[in-house]
C-alpha cells in the first residue's frame, strides 16, 4: 500500500528532501537536517539551540500518536463507498486563515522560529471533532477525533492548513470543532470545512475569530459549526460547550481586561475626562442617575488619582479581540484611516494653524481649501499620509512639504450659492444630513416646559400675528394647524439650561432655538421666523428675538446670521444625538447582551451579527480621540465642553426603545400617522419626504426579512417565551445596557415571534438605515461648513443693544458672518473626519449583500435572503427613478444634490449612497 506522503518519516540521507509535501503556492522549504536547519535559521546562541533541538525531538515523538491515528484513518478511507454507522470514514479538514500584519511582524519575534519548527512538524493547529450525539450507552460526550492541521497553501494573505481524520462508526454527526493553537502567536481563523463525506455533503464550521496561543491560554476554542439551533434543540452532546463558550465570554467583571481576551461586560462612560492630567479635563460619568446614558464595554482599567470614580485613559481602549479590526488587511481602510487623521493630521494642523481663534478673513479663503489646499509640515515617515489619506493630503512637487487639498463636496459644486438659500435651508430639514428633528406644529402658542423662575417667560415671541403676516394672509395659523402646515426645529428646551455654562466657554456661544416652517402648496417648506433666546444671566433678564426673511438689507443680513446659529445648533444636536447617541452608542447594549447571553449556534445571534460588526471598535475609538474631553467634538461643535453631558439629557428626555422604529418616530414627530390602507401603513404628512420616502421601503424589506426568518425557527409561538437565552438576552439589554431607563413602561415585551420580529427590525433599521442616512452624506452636506456650521462663535449684533458691536456689522455684515462661522483650526478639522466618516471602505459589507454560511446552509433562509436582495434592488431602482421625477421638488432641481443615502448598495470611496450593515465607522 503506498503511504501518505505526509506520513513518510524523514530520510535520513544526506541529500536535501522535503520534510512535508510541497506547498502550492508558497516556496518549498528544504533541510538535509534538524542541526543544519536550525543552524540557518537562528542565531548563533548555543542554549538557544540547544533548546530548539529539544523541541524539535519532542514535537517528533509526540506526533507518532496522532500520525499513527491518522495512517490508520487513511487506509480505511480508502475502502468507504457509503456513509453509514458501521463502517470508518476518512475526512479533510480545511483550516483557512487570514494572515495578518502582526503576524508578519511575528515573524522578527524571539519565538518565531519555535513556530516554523511546528509548521515543519505539521502540527500549526491541533482540531478536535465533537460528536453532536452524547454516547448512547453512558449517556456521556463521546471522545473527541483530534488531528493536527499542517500548511499545505498560501495565496496573497489567505493561507489553507489540512487535516485528514478518521470518524469512527457510531461517532453521528460533528457539532463543533475545537481548535488549539500551537503557535506562540494568535490566528485569525476564518472557517473549517470538512470535506471526503460518503454522499458528498461537507460540514462548514463559519468561525472568523481571533484563535489565541495555547502558550498564553490552554483554553480550548471552541467553534460550532453552521447549524443553527435554538437552546431547546441543541444536540445532546454540544449542550455543555454551548454554556460554557458563554460563560467564558461573561467573565467574572473583575480586573484589566487584556487585548486578547473576548470577555464582554458593562460599565458607565467614566473614561471621557482626563482630570490626572489637567483639571478642566475632568468630566462627569456619564450613566447613572444623574447623567443616565447607556453601558460601554468594561474595559477595568485603574481609577484616575484625582476622581476615583474616572477610569484612566491609555494609548488603546479595550474591545472584545473578535470586534477589533485593527489589524486585519483588507479590513481596516476606515479606520486605520480615521486613526491617520485623528493621531497624525490633526496635530500638522494645529502646529500650521497657530491661532486657533483665526476665522477666515473673507469667502474666497474657504474656497481656497478646495483648489489651493493648506500645506503642512512633512512628517518624520516618508509618504506617511499619501499611504492612509491619500484622498486628503497630496505630496508638493519639491518633496518639502505636503498638503492638505479638500475634494470639493457636490453640494458646493452642483451650487456654490445653495447654502445661502432659504429653500435648501429648508429642503435639508427633509433630505439632507438630520431629516430627524423636523417636526409637526401641534400645540399653539408655543411655549417652553422649563421653569420660568430660572429661564424667563415661556412664551414664544413667535406670535399668531407674525406668522399671519409671514404667510402673507393666505390662511390663519388655526387652518394651518388644522391642515398640517406648520414644522418646526426645536432645540429651546434642550439648549437652554446650557446656554449661560456654555458661553463661559471662551471661543463660542450658544442660545437656545426655534424655527418655524410654513408648508407650501408644492410640498416644499418655507422657513417663516427663528427665534433665539437666551436665559437671564448675571444681573441681565431673559432676552430673546425673533427674526424672519426681510427685503431690506440690515434684516437679510441678521437673518442670515440668525440661520448659521440654527445650523450650529442642528449641527451639534445631529452629531451627539441623532447620530453618535441614536446609533453608535444605544447600540452598544445590544452587542455586549448578544455575546454574552445568546451562543454562536443561535439563529438570532447569526441575524444580528453581521449587523455588529466593528462598532465596539470604533466607539472605543470615539471615546479615545473624538468624544473625549478635549477631542474634535468638544472643541469644534456649539456645545463645547457640555456636549456629552448634553448628549445624557436628550437620552434622559427622548430615547425610547419603541420610538427608534422608523414608522414610530415619524408618528411621534408628527410626520406620519397610521393608516392600514396605506403602502406602508402610515400616510405622510409631507407627501414628498425623501428620507421617510425611501426609508420606509426599506423598513419594511427589512422586516419581511427577519419575519420569513424569525417564523421559519419559531414556527410554535410559545417557543420564543421558553428561549431561555433569547429571553436573558432582552432582560439584559433592558437592565444592564440601559440600566437607567430598565423600569420604563415602553420597553417592548417579548413573548411572540411578532414582538421579536418588530425589536429584531428595529435593531437592525438603527444599525443600517438609521446610520447610513445620517452618517455618509456627512461630507457631502457639511464639507463646505457654512451650509453646516458646527459652532457659533459670536452673538447676534442685537443682543442687549451692544451699539458698538452693531456698529461693526452694520458697516461689514459679512466679516461678522465670518467671525460667527468656525475658525480655521475648527473648520479643518472636522472637514478632515468628516471626509474620513464619509467614506466607505473597499471592502463595505452592504446589507442584503452577502448571504452568511449559516443562511446558505438552510434552503428556506436562503430563499429568504433571494428575496430581501431582490427587494433592495428594487429599492435601487425605485430610488434611480425618483430622483429623476421633476414633480419631486425636495430631492429634484436645478442644482439639487438627488437624495441617495439610502440606496442600498455603492462603489467605495465617498458616495453620498449605500447601506452598510453594520455601524463601522
């Protein structure tokens, strides 16, 4: 019989031979023998190699067992015609790894060496087989099949180890793997397969994950294979490593947390100050009953000295090793990225920009941006931002210098003067970057909830008699409630309690707003009056005016003022909480919860995962460089210092888990109401609102989706009540992730395939709809910053009648415009990661996109998932044929910029459409 290769022992002629077979696709390593091999590959350290010598005999004699199994297993496998309970079979294991840039960096490492003496011995992993039948005479687990996996392949970074093991008769189908890593570095394994079954049929076992050095933890890992089950169907012989793989990732909630380690758990946001290195650093917790916010990933780290209850900072901030995504090639050109701008363009900006109060002395400066750039010092490594922000930074023909050149965004080159006008002021509220906040007039007059005692008078000075004669008379404001014709934006009540703390804040000030919106007869909004107030402040009462479209100049130009102080305030309210609060960090909860208390087999963890993919990562890295005290939020955006504080009382006052729906927030705001016989049931208020246009129809894709799924594993409505992990999944989510708000009475109840399939829709519209429609047109709408303003430096000239600084604006309106807009410093700044969050990466996983093993696997999901990717085309098309349909006034015209953010798919780069699945940067 001839005798696999692999199991050949070595010749022990002096001739060079091959220790394993040769690899394709890779050079064939030879050696004529262990002494002359480690001679030319290790230093000239006589313990050291008297210490590999060693080992290479241990790895030699200890692999007779397992070559010895495997022989047998090959010659049995040679005679197998069927595959039946009383005969052996012979299968391939199929290890696929991602290679990654730690691993090349490994191989410089003392240990790595040890590595490539256990590559040569053929045992990189050594895999386990678990039998899904526990032992049907003891009623135990059934002994494992192990075989060590050895390098046969490599092809650009993915390299392929096999296997090949004996399945004894009786073992019954395989449940799990489990894999030890006997390098002394990590892996990431991206599946298994196992192939050479009598009918043909190949079991797929879906793992990417990162696989630690059994040198650093002997824990096994373990990776189920991609059969989904729901706990009271789980295979009698994985049922213990199901609980188990979820009590490791639990963790005990004490000590640092290590970047190797997958352990998920919660704390407060105590890591946003930085009191040990200055004092005005400090910040308060966020989470709690003071501040009540949602739960971050524990990371334990040591209290500051100065407040025992902050958590000190660090160069890195601890994610579970399965949600960071900073090393993987291929994988990280987001936010590798974004980490360019934060660490290393930021700082080139603040030693060219001086001064950080310098405004722009005139318009053609901000244009300047776009078509002369800003040159920056060329940093230590050559080449350094042409290699990460190659889009932003171009490098000066004399080599000297680089520079900083902005890509002009479509809304300034589609119409350089769009931001000047009310109508695309107005258009924006409905399809631009926040269609969130605009709301439906319900109540009149208009008055504040807060405390006059402290604030002033409530009443608005946005009378009926001022909105009569706005209209020009063409109805009463009681028609025009009547008839749904009057909108909103308003940050009154949220502003005003920060508006005097604010504005001790040097560098910026704050009011708080209203912005009033009449509806015309072509379905486009008219913006009538804002109103800014200020709170009384020292020994000065309330002050507070009103300002409206004009046809003189003095009011145009205070108009226009009065609107950029509106955009800041829409600016700030849309970053902290529409998008950062709403999305980024409500999500959070969810994923610790998932991880912790629903198994990897489980159909729902498989819904929800490729919707959680890397938004640990990238809030560990907003709370690093973006949201933390001093970062680009904090000293760019209106609410300066108290932007996290303030992003804490909108959750406070808000956030309700039932109003993220999408059909449910357009009801609350007004802009919907239910309607059965309506397409999506809910009609409109404003018949053409592209983003609720658009984004209903994915709603419902979405749900249909998750319902054929949810419905096909809960086909017994009682089943989703007995889930034991489902149910502590939404336990937890509710008492822990949003521990502040656990006994509100809206929290969803769970106990029908129809509640899950409305929280599970919910979930997943947050993740990807909700985000991409208020993350990626962000350059688009914001990169020229006077049609997005992030900060209002100044006062309106008519505040507490300053006649010198009305002096000052009467005679140069525009150079108090430029003085009110950010300064050069700020203005840059959040260009730079706005570029940055704008842009999808190569790689983006769109929803509806990519069919995962485990749907693929099951024939009716997979029919499913045909159906939601048919759906989101149709989506495509329908979206194509809108924006094309001149009757369509808010997303069509001259020098419009057509609403696509929520178009499903898109090329990388920044597009202004596409609908990743996941909150990735």
């Amino acid at each position: 019989m001839m005798m696999h290769p692999l199991l050949q022992k070595p010749p022990t002629s002096a001739r060079s031979t091959p220790l394993l077979p040769p690899k394709t696709g890779s050079s064939t390593i030879l050696m004529s023998s262990p002494a002359s091999f480690l001679h030319n590959i290790l230093p000239a350290r006589a313990h050291t190699k008297q210490h590999l010598s060693k080992k290479y005999n241990r790895i030699r004699a200890s692999s007779g067992e397992v070559k010895a199994a495997t022989t047998t297993g090959y010659t049995a496998g040679l005679d197998q015609n069927n595959n039946n309970n009383n005969t052996a079979v012979t299968v391939k294991a199929v290890v696929t790894v991602q290679e990654t840039a730690a691993n090349l960096l490994s191989t410089l490492s003392l240990t790595a060496p040890l590595d490539t003496l256990t590559d040569f011995a053929g045992k990189t992993f050594l895999l386990e087989l678990v039998s899904a039948q526990l032992d049907p005479k003891t009623g135990l687990e059934k002994e494992t099949i192990k075989g060590y996996a050895h390098k046969v392949n490599q092809k650009e970074t993915i390299v392929t180890y096999e296997s090949v093991l004996t399945i004894p008769p009786g073992f019954g189908d395989i449940g799990a793997v489990q894999v030890e890593n006997e390098h002394h570095k990590e892996a990431y394994i991206k599946s298994i397969e196992l192939t050479g079954f009598p009918d043909g049929t190949s079991v797929n076992v879906p793992c990417n994950s990162w696989t630690h050095s059994k040198y650093e933890n002997k824990q096994k890992r373990i990776f189920f294979t991609n059969k989904c089950y729901i706990p009271s169907e789980t295979p009698s012989g994985i049922k213990r490593l199901r609980e188990e793989e979820l009590q490791l990732l639990r963790g005990n909630g004490e000590g640092e947390r290590k970047a190797s380690e997958r352990i998920y758990d919660y704390d407060t946001y105590n890591d946003l100050g930085d009191p040990d290195s200055k004092d005005e650093l400090a910040r308060p917790v966020l989470g709690g009953k003071e501040h009540p916010y949602p739960r971050r990933c524990r990371t334990g780290r040591p209290r500051t000295k100065k407040d025992p209850l902050s958590e000190e900072r660090s160069s890195s901030v601890y994610v579970p090793r399965d949600e960071a995504f900073a090393e993987l090639k291929q994988l990280t050109f987001s936010a590798k990225t974004l980490k360019s701008v934060l660490h290393a363009l930021l700082p080139q900006l603040e030693i060219t920009l001086v001064d950080p109060e310098l405004g722009f002395p005139y318009f053609t400066a901000i244009d300047s941006l776009f078509n002369e750039g800003v040159t920056l010092p060329k940093p230590k490594s050559s080449g350094f931002f042409q290699s990460f922000i190659p889009r932003l930074v171009k490098a000066i023909s004399d080599g000297q210098d680089d520079l900083l050149l902005f890509e002009t965004p479509e809304i300034l080159d589609r119409d350089k003067f769009s931001w000047f006008k009310d109508e695309e002021f107005s258009r924006q509220t409905l399809a631009g970057l926040n269609p969130y906040s605009i709301e439906l007039v319900t109540e009149w007059p208009l008055k504040s909830k807060l405390d006059p005692e402290i604030y002033g008078p409530a009443e608005s000075l946005i009378t009926t008699e001022l909105v009569e004669r706005e209209i020009r008379g063409c109805m009463t404001v009681d028609e025009a409630l009547k008839r749904k014709k009057l909108f909103i934006l308003d940050y009154h009540d949220l502003l005003m309690p920060y508006v005097n703390k604010v504005r001790e804040v040097e560098g910026t000030t704050l009011y708080g707003s209203r912005t009033l919106f009449f509806l015309t007869e072509n379905g486009t909004l008219r913006p009538i009056a804002i109103e800014l107030t200020r709170p009384p402040i020292d020994d000065k009462p309330q002050w507070k005016e009103v300002f409206t479209p004009t046809w003189d100049a003095t009011g145009c130009w205070l108009w226009r003022l009065a609107k950029a102080h509106v955009c800041a305030h829409d600016a700030g309210y849309h970053q902290l909480v529409i998008h950062w609060l709403r999305t980024h960090c409500c999500t959070e909860p969810y994923i610790i919860a998932a991880n912790r208390q629903l198994s990897a087999m489980h159909p729902i963890y498989r819904l929800l995962h490729p919707h959680f993919r890397y938004t640990m990562e990238i809030n560990a890295l907003a709370r690093e460089s973006l949201i933390n005290a001093g970062g680009v939020i904090e000293t760019c955006f209106s609410p300066a210092k108290y932007s996290m504080e303030l992003s804490s009382a909108a959750y406070d006052q808000l956030w309700r888990f039932d109003m993220e729906a999408l059909p449910a927030d357009l009801i609350r705001r007004g802009m919907a109401v239910e309607d059965p016989t309506a397409e999506h049931g809910v009609k409109l208020t404003i018949e053409d609102y592209p983003f609720a246009n658009d984004g209903l129809i994915l709603w419902d894709a979405i749900k249909e989706w998750v319902g054929d799924y949810v419905n096909h594993y809960y086909p017994d409505p009682t089943l989703v009540e007995s889930d034991n992990e489902l149910q502590a999944w939404w336990t937890e989510v509710r008492t822990k992730g949003h521990a502040d708000k656990k006994d509100e009475p809206w929290w969803p109840v769970l106990k029908t395939p129809k509640d899950l399939i409305h929280i599970l829709t919910t979930i997943i519209w947050v993740t990807a709809g909700h985000h991409a429609a208020v993350n990626f047109g962000q350059y688009m709408y914001a990169g020229y910053f006077p049609n997005r303003p992030t900060i209002a430096r100044s006062n309106m000239p008519t505040e507490d009648a300053n006649e010198d600084r009305f002096k000052i604006f009467l005679k140069k309106p525009e150079a108090a415009l430029l003085r009110c807009f950010p300064s050069q410093i700020q203005a840059t700044k959040v260009m730079a990661v706005l570029d940055v969050l704008s842009n999808h990466s190569p790689d983006e996983e769109y929803i509806g996109e990519t069919v995962e093993s485990s749907w693929a696997e099951n024939p009716v999901i997979k029919a499913a998932f045909e159906r939601f990717n048919g759906n989101l085309k149709k989506l495509e098309g329908i979206i194509d044929e809108r924006n094309t349909n001149m009757e369509l006034k808010n997303r069509v015209g001259a020098g419009v910029v057509p609403y696509e953010l929520l178009k499903p798919f898109s090329e990388s780069g920044v597009t202004g459409k596409g609908v990743p699945n996941s909150i990735s940067i």
